[in-house]
C-alpha cells in the first residue's frame, strides 16, 4: 500500500458466532460479464479452501438484476453444505429437497453449485441503478441467524436511491413491503436501514459484508462503502476492471478474513482502491441523499482512497475473532484430515497448481504432506507437482511460441516457489527466545563483519559467492542430495561459523545487533529437553527461516563430523546417536546412494577413531553412531558400487608378448623329409613333411591348395643352410583361446590378422575328415614369459623337460613380458565375475549392471548380503587377457582394491573441452568404428546441439568433430536433427549455398548464395521457408506468418501405423518411428520398412542425412563400438 497501513477497517458489530457462512452476491445485468467469470475462475478454489479449512459450514450464490427483467429478477442457487470427508469431496452433502419450500432450506451438489455460477447469464437491467436492496434482502431471508454469513457484493452500479428515482425504484419500494423477504422486507427500502438489518440488529442474522465494486460513479463508492463499514467488511473499488484482479481480490480478503496470512512474495501490483470514510464516527448522520454524489474531502461523509495490492489485504481486514486451528498440527493428528488434504491438493495440482504458490493454505499443506513419509500418496504427488513444475518450465523455454498455442506461461514460476515456500523465521525465532538467558551460551552464529572472499585462483567450478546468496532451495538440498557440490556449499557454511563459549566473549557489535540482524544458535538446542532441535534450524544463520528436517539434519551433523569441526562434535554425535537405526530403511530412496553412505561411513569412522583413541572400545557394537549390521552392510553396498565405477580405470597387466612379424631365431627345426628344408617345429605337419609340402589332400583353403606358384612358395626364405640361428619371422596366432607363436616363411602375403594352421581349420566344413577339426594347435609353454609355441609332439626330444623349457625369445634375452594397459571391464569379459565378486544365494541380482544403489538394495535381502558378498575376495587363480596368463594377478586386483577401498575413480579427458571428469561419464564422439575420442555429454550437446529448427544450419556441426564423419543416429537421434529433410542435397550445394533449416516443413531449404553471404547471417531465428508461408497465405490470406502461425496452420496431421492401424502423431524427433505392435516406419510418407533399412528409406526417399553407409560399422549403446 502506498499509504499508512495496520488500520483493519470497521470493527464487527456485536458478537461473533463460530459457525460461519459464505454468500456470494453478485449483479447480473449485462455489463456484468467479468465479474461472473471471475467468480467461476475462483469458486472452485474457494470450495476447496472451505473443506481444508472448515471456515464455512455452507456457501450459497446469489444472482439480482433489475424489477424490469420480471422472473429473472434473481436466481438462487441453494446452500452447499461443505463435507470434511475426503470420500464427499465432490458430493459434499445429500443433494435433498426440503419438507419446506423455502430458498433458505435448498440444499444442492458442489457440482450443482459449480453448475450454477457457470450458467448465470449477464443480461437485462433497465436503467442505470439496480436492484441491490432487493438482492440483500432476499440473502438476508435465506440467511440463519445461528451463522454469521460472510458475504460478497459485486456490483458495477448504485443501488436505487430516492435521487434516482424512475419505475424500478418505485416498483422496488412496492416490491419490499413489510411482509416480504421474511417479514423483513421493508427494512430494505431505505440503504442505511438495509445496511443496518445485515449487523443483526432487527433479525439476529448478521453479515459481515466485502464489496469489490466497478470504479465510477460516487453513489457506487458511497453506498458500498457505507454496507462494508456498517458491517464490518471492506469496500474495494477496482484500479481496472480486470476479472483476475476481481479472483484475487476475493481470495486474498477470503484469506485474511481466516488470519492465514500471505504468501511469501506477495505482487506489489495495485489491484484495487480501498474506501474508507474519512470520518467512520459521523457516517450515522448521512440521510440516502448523501449517497448520491461525491462529497469534497473535509466534509462529513468524505471518502479515502488507499491503494491496496495483494499482500496488504492481511492488514486492512479485521479477521475472524476464533482463530483457525492450525492445518500442519490437525494434518499430524487427524488420518481423516489426511486423506482429505491428499484428495484435494491432488485436485489443486492437478487443476491449477499456481494457486499453491499463492495460497498459503494450500502451501502449508504441501509442506505438511511431503514431510510425510508414511502418507502412501505422498510420492505420487510429489512426482505430480513435479511434472507440473517442468512443464511449467518447458513452457517459460517455448516462450512465444507456447502463448500462441494458447498455454499461459505461469507466473510466478512454481520452481521459484517451492524453492522459497519452505520460511519458518517466525518459529524459529520464537524458539531461540525462548532459551533461557542462562542457556544461551555457548552458541554459533555468523559473523557479517568477517570477509571469506578468496583473492586468489579458486578450483575449476569451485562456488565463490558469499553465504547470504545462497538459496534456500540449495540450503535444503542435502534432504534430497549428497553431492560434492552440496557438501563443498555446506561445508563452507560450517567452517564459517563463529563459536562462543560465554556471553562475555560475544562481540560488542552482534551483542547490539540484536537476534533479528546476527541470529544465534544456542548448543542447548541440541538436548533431549530442547527436542534436539540444535542441527534442524542451523541454517537459520544463513538464510533466516531455514529449517532442515530430522534426517537431513542429521546429515549436517555427519559432515560436520566429517570436516572435523571441533566446538560442535559433541552436538554432532548425540544428533547421530539419536537417529542411529533410522537409516536402513527403503522407505527413503535418497539414503541409497553412494556419496550419502559415504558421508555416514565417514562420520563413524571418525566417531569409532576418537573412541578407540580415549577409552577401550565398547564391546557393544551398536554404541557407535552407526549400528553394527548397517556399517557392515552400507560397506558392502560402497565397495560393490565403487568395483562398478573403477571398471574402466587403468589397471596394468603383465603378459607375455606379442611377435608381430618380428624376426627372431629359427629355434628348433626339422628337415623337411619332401622339400629338404630346414624347417621350424611350428610349420611341421605329419611324418616328417613341412606344412608347405602337405598339400595332397582335397582341402580347398588357401593354406592346403597347390597353387601355380607353389614351387617358387615352398622356396621362398628359407635355405638349406638354415640352422637354429638363423632369422625368421614369427607371428602369434589371434585367436584368444590359441595364441600360440609360430614362424611365417611368406610374411609379405600375410595380410590379414594371422590365424594358426590347427585354427585354420577347426569348424570349417566341407573339407576331408582329416583336415576337419584338427583340435587345438600341439604347443608348449615357457617357464619364463608363459607363451605358448607350436610345438608337435612327434618332433619333441625325448628328453625335453617341459617344466624348464623356454622360449626362442627368452633364450635370446629379449624382453618378453610386457606391460598392458586394460581394465576390470576387460578382464570380466576373459575371466568372469569370480574374481570381482563373489556372490553366494543370488543375494545380488543383475550385478555390475549399472543399476542403483537403491535399486540393488530393494531387489535383495539387506539383513544377509554382507555374508553374501565379498568385493574382490582373496584368490590365487591367475587371470587372463587376450588368452595370455596375467603374470602380477595379485598386484593387479591390489591395485584395483586400492581404488575400490579409497573411494576414488580414475578420471579421463574429455577430447574437446579438454575437462577431467570420471571415466563412466564419458561418452564416444560419434559412434562410428574406428573413432576412439571420447567426449562429455555437455561438449556432445555443445556441438550436434548447434542446428536447430528455424536456424542457418551449421554443416561442420552434423559431422563428428574428429573423424568428420556422419555421426550414428543412435548418437545424436535426441538432439532432432537425424528429422533434417533434405540434409544430403544441402551437404552437397554447402559450399555455394547457406541452407536454414524450416522450422515447419523441417527440410533444409536454400537461404542465401555464398557469394552474397561472407559472413555467418546473424539474429536468424524462427525461419520458416517460402512454400510453408504460401501455403498458409493460401489458407488464411495472412501476409504476417511467422513459425507460429506457420507452424499452426501446417499442424503436423496424425497418421495411421502401417501395422497396427493406430493413429501416431509425432510430437518431435526423427521421422522414424517404432510402434509398440513391433512395426517400424516413416512418419514423413507413411511407409512401412525394417529396422534396419529405415534410414537408408529416409535418406533416399526424404533426402535425409542418416542412409544405410553405417550399417556395416560395428556399435553398441550409445554408439560405442562393441568390438573395441
């Protein structure tokens, strides 16, 4: 307001019963039309504010016009009566008709009632007065005088008054006569008489009268003024006739009326003027001429005008004399209440969910439901609202473009809201005053005179802004989170707090400043007499109104213990010991996962240290702050996820080499019985014939067929002077399961991954018996490096002894154990789960997975999986890559269960913005094989995100930024451009033409010539092509037509699934689409393909990007190629 407030208008005459009312008068002529839809927009809030609060046991509509409109001088819609049983909600009471024909006696559905305010129509009225005398006294009859009936007028024109005179004045006079109206009637001849009738003092029925009237005429301020000060009401005169002025207006005076207060941020918008007469006292002695004209100011009779905005209203109207009870305290006592409020904020949200962040009734409700975990509807509300705030979001992002599509962007923002909905400053405070003096020390507080600003470098993201620009929202987020970045913006809370032991030691200047300015938390709070509240209202200190709740408060205190925070561990560790077996419970998804275990892990292992440290260890093991089974079972869950995170982290084998055609020694030989070369054992065949010389059988594989050049091949490097020193070339078999090492005589025609002569022909078929399925290749494994040789047994010295034989390579010298980089992934793929996890009675389903912490903890059997489940359990089994024997298998897993027990995971790099960031959070850049950068999901957003519909298409962004390639649809399909029609024509044209991309018809379409354009065209957005805009010229004639019209008036038609018949409309994403009856096909022409010739269809037929040139490339999900 923008003058002197805290003046409640007109004091209630006479008493005040305890059973109210609520009537809503309202003129129905014809200039009435938003007034009557304002009463619609808000009747339905106002029924459902009734049944939460029990202000009014019925409420009843009232419609007057004019004594010239004849039957349709009124309509009454009957008393509905208002049921606190969640199962009436919608039938709050037995529509029935009385034994008694009187209106007052009426009794209708809320629907009925809902029915009727929709169906008043604004017609008639003859001349300028109406008939609002004849109105108030027909509510006036229908009222009961064991009520007080709450009552609302809305009006745009003056009673008739004798100045007014004319035939409905006259008609009216006849009309009241001493025996209508229930004997009553004639007291509403005159205004001041009817005024005085509506205190009770000629009936004992009594009405506290608000007017929100038209801003016009004098007599309309006059006489509405003169009822709402006589009555003890307000008299409010529109700034505009606006009709959600009028709904708010109503609502807020609803409101202050029950003593609710205000919502936290109230508009200042000026909605409406209140009138007040200068001089209340001298208001007896007006005569009805008074109230025909304007009186100048000074004079007996003279009105005030004082703006009023929403949040004033609590100051300017007298509120009911027995207050409410308190909806949060009935809510936790009352399970009937319970279930009504669960039904009606479902209806409110569902509805219209702004009205919760300016009711607070409904908002403390709110707060009452999510902070109960036992209410079963409590998650689905919660996930309702949810959704309500996205798409409250989605529709502030779609700006413009949502208006035009008839969706209103919400205001004020629900997310705002919910994040400062939750302000209890004056409970708190309360309770801090409340200490005794004596108790208020020691205490914590924040310092305002103390500068943290950091003048030097701070870490990558790191959160530099001072306390007091937190938000309560991110204050409370550690009921919901135990991020990093949660705890890092707490912990800077905890570290900045002040302690003082005695009152003597508190600075002379947070001494003068007083609770209100410096709060102060006194230690006290943390006893069981205070309720231990110390932990829950500690934020209080930064954001005053900030109050945790228990298990989020006891989180507080685990980091504080923690960070090793000194002055409060003692508070901290009985906050901890009180909620000591509360956390094991699946009723609360936020404690299972990894950085809230942790931080509780963290916290008792400081507590036990500092115990063991003083005193021997209690023998109990339910005395610390965690109970013996949760530590033993939150360490399990920990170190199993941890095992999922470090799978990707760098472990480093050691495994014997690998040959790639390296020339080392011949080894041992044998003298080929048919070509007479000296021949290495690995080449030998049977009896004595080299495997060059062995091609009589009907094999048909290239190494069993003589060829034309087959002399010349059995020659080639090889002499007959060869010994066991001379240089051949050796290879290793690829196959896993093989891997043997042999000598390669024609290295220049081996050109593809070499494949022994056993593996050659394992499994091939069509061969002679004796070729078919030779079995594993003959071989024999150093002592040293473990690789094996090819080595037939007919060709081994009798005196060979295997446990002491070495390689070729290790007889020279050379190195043959190397170091291999590989992973815990890798090595499950060889060696199983064995040696990671050892899983007893399926306690764990679906393990390494990928899966939740809470998903994991509700699909087994918590009080047994720590017997059940040993992480990286001792083993003296070797593993294997590649098939090769891993040399330092316990250092290996060592350094593997360093990790996992550290708590720590390898970072990589991302390879465009260069950022470190954990290892399972990077993603392949394009999916295609061969491309092994791995970026960020933000970069990867960063760039395919760059082209959007409207704009000029920046080409370099539809190809991977490394390989420069077309990037797998699987990878970019979420960022819409895969739906680009005619990409690859405008591929092709990109170096003579800017193509924009329609934000309607969604095809690239030419913009500009390159040589018109030099640089990049700026402030292009919402671009639609020329065939759209004609096409919609052509159905509305409109020359003006932008994305929305364009878009509106080419409305993507539905089509019919080729399958199933089921009609699909896309609401976005590639024109590819996938039915659930298993049919996959094109959106843009509707014709049915397979899965995986459908892009191939769309790149061909549509001009799309994304054909078939991938289809031969190997990847998995999210495009990372499998075989890599």
């Amino acid at each position: 307001m923008a003058e002197t407030k805290g003046t409640r208008v007109g004091a209630a005459a006479g008493g005040e019963a305890d059973v109210f009312d609520l009537l809503i008068v309202t003129d129905a002529t014809a200039s009435m039309d938003r007034f009557l839809r304002a009463l619609c927009a808000s009747l339905t809030e106002i029924i459902q504010i009734s049944t939460l609060t029990g202000a009014f046991k019925r409420i009843g509509i009232l419609a007057y016009r004019d004594h010239c409109d004849g039957k349709r001088l009124f309509e009454w819609s009957g008393w509905c009566y208002i049921s606190d049983k969640p199962q009436d909600t919608n039938h709050p009471e037995e529509e029935r008709v009385s034994e008694s024909t009187h209106p007052r006696d009426k009794r209708i559905f809320q629907k009925t009632l809902l029915s009727f305010a929709r169906n008043i129509q604004h017609r008639g009225g003859g001349d300028i007065p109406e008939a609002t005398k004849t109105g108030l006294a027909i509510a006036h009859d229908v009222m009961r005088a064991d009520a007080t009936t709450v009552m609302f007028l809305y009006t745009d024109a003056p009673p008739h008054l004798p100045g007014t005179g004319g035939y409905n004045y006259v008609t009216e006079l006849a009309a009241l006569t001493e025996g209508s109206c229930g004997g009553f009637g004639s007291r509403f001849t005159e205004w001041k008489s009817a005024a005085q009738t509506l205190t009770g003092m000629y009936s004992g029925k009594r009405a506290v009268v608000h007017c929100i009237v038209e801003r016009g005429m004098p007599s309309i301020s006059q006489t509405s003024a003169y009822l709402s000060t006589v009555t003890g009401g307000v008299c409010l005169e529109l700034a505009t006739l606006n009709e959600s002025y009028i709904s708010k207006l109503t609502i807020g005076v609803l409101l202050a009326w029950m003593g609710v207060g205000k919502s936290e941020k109230s508009p200042d918008t000026v909605l409406a003027s209140l009138k007040t007469f200068e001089d209340p006292e001298s208001i007896g002695s007006l005569t009805e001429d008074d109230f025909i004209q304007r009186i100048p100011s000074g004079r007996k009779g003279a009105l005030r005008s004082t703006p009023v905005a929403i949040g004033d209203l609590s100051d300017i109207v007298q509120p009911r004399a027995t207050p409410l009870v308190d909806f949060s305290q009935r809510y936790a006592v009352d399970a009937g209440y319970q279930s009504l409020v669960t039904v009606q904020l479902k209806s409110i949200i569902e509805r219209n969910p702004e009205a919760m962040t300016i009711n607070p009734i409904f908002g403390k409700l709110w707060r009452a439901v999510s902070a109960d975990r036992e209410n079963p509807a409590r998650d689905e509300l919660i996930t309702l609202f949810g959704q309500k705030v996205q798409e409250a979001k989605t529709t502030a992002v779609r700006g413009g473009r949502a208006v035009a599509r008839g969706v209103v962007p919400t205001a004020p923002p629900l997310a705002t809201w919910l994040a400062e909905s939750y302000d209890f400053t004056a409970e708190i405070t309360k309770l801090i005053r409340g200490v005794k003096e004596e108790s208020q020390f020691p205490c914590v507080y924040l310092d305002p005179t103390q500068d943290f600003t950091s003048k030097g470098a701070t870490g990558d993201g790191a959160d530099t802004r001072p306390l007091n620009e937190f938000t309560r929202d991110e204050l409370l987020e550690i009921g919901r989170s135990c991020d990093y970045r949660v705890l890092q913006r707490l912990g800077k809370v905890l570290t900045r707090l002040s302690y003082v032991e005695r009152a003597e030691d508190l600075p002379a200047h947070v001494r003068t400043a007083g609770l209100a300015v410096v709060p102060r938390i006194p230690l006290v709070l943390a006893t069981k007499e205070n309720k231990r509240v110390f932990w829950t209202v500690l934020l209080h200190v930064v954001l005053p109104g900030t109050k945790l709740g228990r298990r989020a408060a006891t989180l507080l205190a685990a980091l504080s213990l923690r960070m090793g925070m000194r002055p409060l561990r003692d508070v901290a560790d009985e906050e901890l010991k009180e909620y000591r077996g509360l956390w094991n419970t699946l009723e609360i998804p936020e404690t299972w996962n990894l950085s809230c275990l942790n931080l509780l892990l963290d916290a008792d292992k400081d507590y036990r240290r500092r115990v063991s440290d003083t005193k021997a260890p209690p023998a109990d093991l339910d005395s610390y702050l965690l109970l013996g089974s949760d530590k033993k079972l939150f360490e399990t869950l920990v170190d199993y996820k941890m095992l999922e995170l470090n799978l990707l982290t760098t472990l480093t084998a050691k495994v014997g080499w690998t040959p790639e055609k390296t020339k080392l020694s011949l080894g041992p030989h044998v003298i080929c019985r048919q070509c007479n070369y000296p021949r290495s054992v690995t080449v030998m065949a049977k009896d004595g014939i080299c495997g060059k010389c062995d091609v009589s059988t009907n094999c048909t594989c290239s190494a069993c067929t003589k060829g034309d050049n087959h002399e010349a091949n059995v020659g080639s490097h090889v002499t007959k002077a060869d010994n066991e020193t001379t240089d051949v070339t050796w290879v290793e078999c690829s196959v896993k399961n093989c891997r043997t090492q042999y000598v390669v005589y024609n290295s220049e025609g081996l050109r593809v991954r070499p494949k022994c002569f056993y593996c050659r022909h394992n499994g091939q078929g069509g061969h002679e018996a004796g070729r078919n399925n030779l079995g594993p290749a003959p071989y024999v494994e150093c002592t040293k490096c473990l690789n094996r040789m090819t080595y037939p047994h007919e060709y081994r010295p009798k005196d060979m002894d295997l446990s002491t034989w070495k390689c070729v390579s290790c007889t020279l010298g050379r190195m043959t154990i190397v170091d291999v980089e590989t992973t815990a992934k890798a090595l499950n793929v060889e060696n199983g789960l064995e040696w990671l996890l050892t899983i007893k009675n399926n306690a764990l389903p679906d393990p390494l997975a990928g899966r939740s912490l809470f998903y994991t903890a509700s699909n087994c059997t918590l009080d047994t999986l720590f017997d059940n489940v040993t992480v990286i359990p001792p083993s003296s089994a070797p593993l294997v890559l590649n098939g090769k024997p891993v040399h330092n298998t316990p250092d290996l897993t060592s350094s593997l269960r360093t990790w996992v027990l550290s708590r720590r995971t390898e970072s990589g790099e991302c390879s465009l913005c260069f950022s470190s960031t954990r290892k399972t959070s990077l993603i392949t850049a394009c999916g295609r094989s061969g491309c092994r950068q791995l970026i960020c999901d933000s970069c990867r957003g960063d760039w395919y995100g760059l082209n959007v519909q409207g704009k000029i298409i920046n080409f370099a962004a539809l190809s991977c930024p490394f390989c420069r390639r077309t990037p797998a649809p699987g990878v970019i399909s979420r960022f819409g451009i895969t739906r680009m029609g005619n990409g690859r024509a405008a591929v092709e044209e990109a170096g003579e033409w800017v193509h924009a991309w329609c934000g309607v018809c969604g095809f690239a379409k030419r913009y500009a010539e390159r040589v018109c354009e030099r640089a990049v065209p700026g402030g292009i957005e919402g671009w639609v092509c020329e065939e759209c805009i004609a096409i919609v010229r052509d159905a509305e004639g409109d020359d003006g037509v932008g994305i929305e019209g364009a878009d509106g008036a080419l409305g993507g038609k539905p089509r019919g699934c080729p399958g199933c018949g089921v009609m699909t409309e896309k609401t976005m994403g590639c024109d590819h689409i996938s039915c659930p009856c298993g049919v996959h096909w094109c959106y843009a022409c509707g014709e049915k393909a397979e899965e995986d010739t459908i892009y191939a269809h769309i790149s061909s037929r549509h001009g799309g990007l994304w054909g078939g040139e991938w289809d031969d490339d190997e990847y998995g999900d999210d495009g990372v190629n499998e075989e890599e």
